[in-house]
C-alpha cells in the first residue's frame, strides 16, 4: 500500500504482484494491516491508504471508489465518550473515523473498540476528498470534523508524543502534508499550522545525533523531507539528502526503524524494505538529480 501510495502513476505501471499484495488484504470494501486469516479486522488507515493508492493508480474505478468511500464514512464516531479530559488523546470525536468499524460485519474477527489516531485520520480523509465528497452524503460533516480533529492533535502539541499507532511524530506531519499537498483548497489553514511544527520539529532534530546512530532517525530523516517537499519548504533540504545518503548501508538499504507500533502496546513494526522505500522517495526528486544518487540495492530477486 505504501509502495503505491510513494510512487507516483507517472514513474510506470505498477507491478502485478504489487496490486495483487494489497487485494489480499481486502474484505469487501475494507482493507486489512495483516494478510493472513487472524481475529484483526479491517480498519480504516489501511482501507484509506489502499483505496488511494489503488484508485490514483488505475485499478479502482471510481464508481468503486465512492462506493468503498461510503462504506468509509459510516467508520465516523457518532457521539462522544465521557472522559475526565475532552482533550485527552483518547477521547472520542463525533464526525471522526475511527480507527475501527463497529458494525461487526466482518466474520471471525474481534472488535477492537471505539478509538482514534491522527495519522488514520490524515489517510481516511486523503481517499474521502478523492470520491469527489460533495456528491456523498454525510461527507462533509466527516470533513469538517476531521480537520477539526488534525488541527487540534497539531496545534495542542499532541503530535509530539506520537499517536497510538505511529511512535514518531514525524509520521504525523507526513500523512497531515501528503492530505494538504493534494487538496490544498480545502487544507489550507492547517497547511500553515504544519509549516510552524515541521520547523519546530526540525529545529528539534538538528540539537539530536547523526541519523545514522539512532532508532528511528533514517526513517524520520526521509518522512521530514517528504513532508518539507509536500509544503514546498526547500531550504536545508540539498542538506538533509546528503545525511540521509550518507546512512545508506554498503548493500543499497537503510536500516529497520520503527514505524508502526500495536497500539499503546510496546510491540513495534518495520523493516529495512520499508525505511529504504521512504528514503528512496526523499531522495528520487527531480531537484536531487545532482546532489545524491542512491547505491542500487543488491537485494536477491524474491525482495
């Protein structure tokens, strides 16, 4: 899912195989994080992520798209959770999605209670705008409580904690710029709060160690890039892509970072395949050409 939503539909038709990966984590209309048959149901990140991804490289229609988008839509929270502190990081937002459905549609599998993340928001919101919302009920009201929500998570300075399923703060600002990057009418005024935090964000990293030395810090590296380019923020970046090349590993990859964790669950996930896909990205722009050249990976063929 990753891989498509990264690389966009100019750079080639996407491998067969690629496709193929992403509708095996399919139910209906929902996507799942695991493939194989478990008690996890679908939810909602992935199905965003995948119905982009999916659509923005051909191989979803969009009739199709607006009926999974719907389907989407009825992810939202209709009322609030009591909560000693409305603000709290799980307090639950009506008009949000949810990281989860609750109509237990989905067989065999457990439900995982009503909660939130940004970051799922960012990508549920990203395939919402893209089925053309005016013509779908409910759509708006989803909308605008949702940017209500990722100004909030921002602007309160939550972000800096991670949400419940990405530890890194930097995950967050990626997904809320990839969201204002392609639909900047309608994300305009939280593009300004993302311009003040990423350099907050990057003012912090620049008093850390070397991103080669760190947990984490490649792959925070490449998604502050990402998110610089998504705000046309281009100072520092010829920088930045000299240290990230310099944390390329002798076979052509960057080290495993975490990048997904199992809720408030200290149990994380990540991969080189999947550091090595977010600092490709950063560092294949066409302003790049000239400044770094990433080593060709030397992976065996099954990878």
């Amino acid at each position: 899912m990753l891989t498509l939503t990264l690389f966009p539909p100019s750079w080639g038709r996407p491998a067969s195989a690629l496709v193929r990966q992403v509708e095996a984590a399919r139910w209906e209309s929902r996507y799942r994080f695991f493939t194989d048959a478990n008690s996890f149901p679908a939810d909602t990140d992935c199905t965003g992520l995948a119905l982009s991804a999916l659509h923005e490289h051909g191989r979803l229609s969009s009739a199709d798209l607006k009926v999974s988008v719907h389907d989407l839509l009825r992810s939202a929270a209709e009322c609030s959770l009591p909560r000693r502190d409305s603000r709290a990081d799980d307090a639950l937002h009506p008009g949000v999605p949810m990281v989860y459905w609750e109509d237990g549609r989905e067989p065999r599998t457990l439900n995982r209670g009503r909660k939130h993340d940004a970051v799922a928001c960012a990508n549920a919101l990203y395939a919402i705008h893209l089925a053309d919302p005016q013509t779908l009920t409910g759509a708006q009201t989803v909308i605008s409580a949702s940017m209500r929500y990722l100004t909030d998570h921002l602007t309160s300075r939550r972000y800096l904690d991670g949400t419940r399923y990405y530890p890194s703060p930097d995950a967050f600002l990626y997904a809320a710029s990839r969201l204002c990057a392609r639909f900047p009418s309608s994300t305009h005024a939280l593009t300004g709060h993302l311009r003040r935090a990423w350099q907050e964000r990057e003012e912090y990293a620049d008093t850390q160690a070397a991103p080669e030395s760190g947990p984490g810090m490649p792959l925070d590296l490449a998604l502050r890039m990402l998110t610089a380019g998504n705000l046309a923020l281009t100072t520092g970046q010829d920088q930045r892509r000299r240290l990230l090349a310099r944390a390329q590993r002798p076979d052509g990859s960057w080290a495993a970072c975490p990048y997904y964790r199992m809720g408030r669950f200290p149990v994380f996930f990540g991969s080189s395949y999947l550091t090595t896909l977010f600092c490709l990205r950063a560092l294949t722009t066409p302003e790049s050409a000239t400044v770094t050249r990433p080593r060709q990976a030397q992976w065996n063929g099954d990878r």
